[in-house]
C-alpha cells in the first residue's frame, strides 16, 4: 500500500526527464494492444532514450512475453547479440 506521503513526492516527478539522463542501452518491448499500459508512453520513451531499441508487438497485450514469447524472446536475444552480452 501507498499512502499520502508517495503522492505528494511523485506528483511532480517527470519520469521523461530523469530517463533523458539514461546514456546505457535500452530495449523497449511493448504490446499493441497493452490495456494495462498505454503503448504510447513506450513510444515517447524511445524518443527520448538515447540509445533504445523498441519493438511493437501486434497482437500482445501486458503480458507481451507470455502471449508472444517465440517474438518476444527472438528480440531480446537480438538485442543481447547486437550489444555484445550474448
């Protein structure tokens, strides 16, 4: 549970602004038809990441790697290989 306290420190919090200082790499993964999650937060996260790959996932919804995970997980994969993790 969150009380008072959490509303009034967040409430002013720009999210885009603290991750605009976020210069490592970042994959974004979201579905399409997110009802949980409006993909469009995503969507301006990747514009404001520096280093960002995103993905759309068609047909997903919140749960994007369990409804879709042969996608899902090719794309990170992926990433891991194309960053020099994997």
């Amino acid at each position: 549970m969150v009380g008072k306290k959490y509303f009034e420190d967040i409430w002013d919090y720009d999210v885009y602004k603290e991750i605009g200082n976020y210069k490592k790499n970042v994959l974004l993964i979201h579905g399409e038809q997110d009802d949980s999650v409006d993909i469009i937060y995503s969507e301006y996260a990747s514009e404001v990441y520096e280093n960002v790959e995103f993905y759309r996932v068609k047909g997903a919804g919140h749960g994007v790697v369990n409804q879709m995970p042969e996608e899902t997980m090719g794309y990170i994969f992926d990433y891991l290989h194309q960053i020099d993790i994997f």
